[in-house]
C-alpha cells in the first residue's frame, strides 16, 4: 500500500481538495406541520444561515380554473370555498362580482349590506385564525386557546345564516340567496361589544412580550422595492409603507358610504404585520356596527331583477309559469352572459383577490383565472428568506398569511 501512495504522491501535490460540510440541503416541507398546506422549501444553508430558498408547489394538484370552465356559471360557486377556507364567503363574492361586472347587473342595497357583513365578519374571523395559528407556530400555544374559543362564536353566526361553518356558499351571482335570521343583527352585536375585551387578552399576552418580539421583530423585513417588485397587497404591503387598500381605493358595495381607517407601517416586519392584523380586527368591527343600522331602512329585495341571467324570487317562480319555465332553463342550461371580459379586484382578509372571467356567449366561461394573493406571498420567499437563519423560517412562513387552497388552484 505505501508502494502505490509513493508512486501516486506526485499526481495528488497538485490537486486541491475543497470540502465545506457546512453547507447542506434542507426540505422544509410539504409535511412540515407549519408549512401552511403543501409548502416544500428547499433550503440551502451555511450552518444555520440560509443562502438560498426556492419555493416548491403543485402538491394539491387542483386544477380549479379549469375545472370552472366546465361547470356553468352558477356551479362553480361552491367550488371557490375551497380555495381560501378560512375566510370562504370572500372567495364567493369575489367571483360573483367579476360575473356581475360582466353581465353589468346592480345588486338590491339589502343584499350588498348583507354582502358586507359576511365579508367583515370573515375577516375578523380569518384575522383571529392567523394570529391563533401564528402564535403556535412561534410557541405561544395559549394563544391559539383564546383565538379558537372567540372564533367560534363568529363561526356561530356564520352558520346562523347560511347552514356552514367552513364552506360558505353564502353568496350568489345577483345578491344573496336568504334574509338575515332574526335575532342576528343582535348577536353580530353582542359578539362585536365582546370582541375588544378578548382581542385585548391576547394582546396583553404579545405585544410587550419580550420572547414574541424578540422572534418577529426585525425577521422577515419586506423593503418597498420588494414589495412592488412581487406585487404585494393586503397586510403584507401595508405593512411595508403603503397605505393601499382597494375598499378605499376602488370601493364596491357600499364600502364608500362607511367611515373605517387603513392601518399601515413603515417597518415591514413580521411584528409589524401582526399589529396591523390585530388593528384590521377593530376596524371591521367598526365597519359592522355601522352596517347594522344601516340594515333595517333598506328595501327587502336580496337578488338582481334581470331576468334574463337571475332567477325569480321564489313566490314568482311557485305561482307564475313563466317564471318556473325560465328558472328551470337557467338551472339546467345555465345563463348566456354577453360576449367579453372582465376583472373585479376585492379585498380579502390576506390581499387582492380577483378572478378574470372570460365570455364567449355560451353557458360556460370561455377562460377563468384567479389572481390569489397567496401565490405572490408565496414567491416572495424565495427573496425573503435567505439571510435568515433556520429558526426564522417558521416566523416568516406564518407572518406571510399564506394558504394552500389559494396558490395550487
């Protein structure tokens, strides 16, 4: 054996070995409990320190907009619960709105009030759910106790009115399908009068504390150039210094008739974006004590009167014939909406939500697509998290509000 390194030696003098074990590959996810869904990462670190980030998606294998290009306008309503399921009812409206732009209908003033309460109290219920799951992420499971026990009160009246405490299906191409019940403007009361008390305990419980602050403050900054730069709405831009909001800036239903504030930051980090969740929460209640006086003036009609795309109202359609006849056509066929396009950008309780519906004149969209602001948060990690070290990921995953259901559609 010494033979051969003597006769090999002068071959090897010249070659340099490099060999750094501190580097390795790391998958984060898709099973990771605080992956947010099917989030795999791929992480190269240098010792703790991460140097490079990709994002890997497409474990869901959905294929929802395709799926929305074979169901007739009104099916597919259903379908959209499922993309954000914690906050269904927006991901409803949203897509009854873009069709309403194109079928150029006005919505009854009752059903948009009705409209703007379940958007509300989804969001304070999805703003509760990320703070809750949040804080587990980071450690502070007692948070999650709290979150979850006042939530559920908020589910409470979610399924008052419509039957469902997960998958909505609240709201329909024209208006809503049901009056509220009776009694539930009174209950949405009592629980918005109980609301501030509970949102302070777990306050009480983060914001001065030393080891929260010490995990989210200065981790996962988000630059104003960033920000731009991956197109990002919601929290995660106000967060960063813009106060944009498309409530204000391109109101709908009758966001432009209630008095509410846009909370926003110039620190962009993860302790910023928890305090503005945290102060959203209070401004939806504002909006929602306003809409409850605003409920009982307003004319009783829940859907649009445009025959030709929405059903009669049920007493039509139980004594008129021709009314039975055009509701059984536009139940089996489906409506024939006019050639074009259209857009409708919302604010859901995670960003801009809006879906791009496309018409060729048949009873099937032509094209869907769905713009999730899930799916920019998402790619913005690939720029976030290097720098960061391992123990961060976890923060940053979670102060982004990321869901699944949104970015493999």
């Amino acid at each position: 054996m010494g033979q051969i390194y003597t006769r090999l030696k002068p071959q090897f003098e010249n070659i340099a070995f490099e060999r750094n074990d501190d580097k390795m590959i790391l998958n984060f996810g898709p099973q990771h409990p605080s992956a947010h869904g099917q989030l795999r990462l791929i992480l190269e670190l240098d010792g703790e320190m991460i140097i490079k980030a990709t994002p890997d998606i497409g474990y869901l294998h959905r294929g929802m907009e395709k799926m929305a290009e074979n169901m007739i306008y009104n099916e597919f309503i259903p379908t959209t619960d499922r993309m954000d399921y914690i906050n269904a009812s927006s991901n409803n409206y949203a897509y009854a709105l873009s069709v309403e732009k194109l079928l150029s209908i006005e919505v009854p003033r009752r059903a948009q009030i009705i409209r703007m309460m379940l958007l509300e109290l989804n969001r304070i219920i999805s703003h509760i759910f990320f703070i809750s799951v949040h804080g587990m992420d980071v450690g502070a499971l007692s948070i999650m106790l709290y979150g979850f026990k006042e939530r559920e009160y908020g589910l409470d009246l979610i399924e008052d009115y419509c039957g469902a405490r997960l998958t909505h299906s609240s709201i329909r191409i024209g208006g809503v399908p049901l009056d509220l019940p009776d009694n539930w403007c009174e209950n949405l009361e009592a629980f918005l009068n109980r609301l501030p008390k509970e949102i302070g305990k777990i306050e009480s419980l983060l914001s001065k504390n030393r080891i929260w602050r010490a995990r989210l403050e200065n981790v996962g900054v988000v630059s104003k150039d960033l920000a731009k730069k991956w197109a990002l709405s919601g929290v995660m831009l106000r967060a960063s210094g813009f106060k944009w909001d498309i409530r204000k800036e391109e109101p709908y239903e009758l966001y432009d008739e209630v008095e509410f504030d846009i909370p926003y930051s110039n620190d962009g980090d993860s302790y910023a974006r928890y305090l503005l969740y945290m102060e959203e929460i209070r401004q939806s209640s504002r909006i929602l004590k306003q809409l409850i006086k605003m409920y009982p003036s307003s004319p009783k009609e829940l859907m649009a009167n445009s025959p030709e795309y929405i059903s009669a109202p049920k007493e039509q359609i139980m004594t008129q014939n021709y009314s039975l006849m055009q509701h059984f056509v536009l139940v089996t066929q489906g409506m024939r909406p006019p050639i074009g396009e259209s857009y409708a950008p919302t604010e859901s309780p995670k960003g801009e939500l809006g879906f791009f519906v496309k018409s060729d004149g048949e009873p099937y969209p032509y094209r869907v697509k769905i713009r999730t602001p899930s799916f920019h948060h998402c790619g913005l990690l690939q720029d976030l998290l290097p720098g960061h070290y391992l123990a961060d990921v976890v923060t940053i995953i979670g102060s982004t509000n990321i869901i699944f259901g949104e970015i493999d559609r």
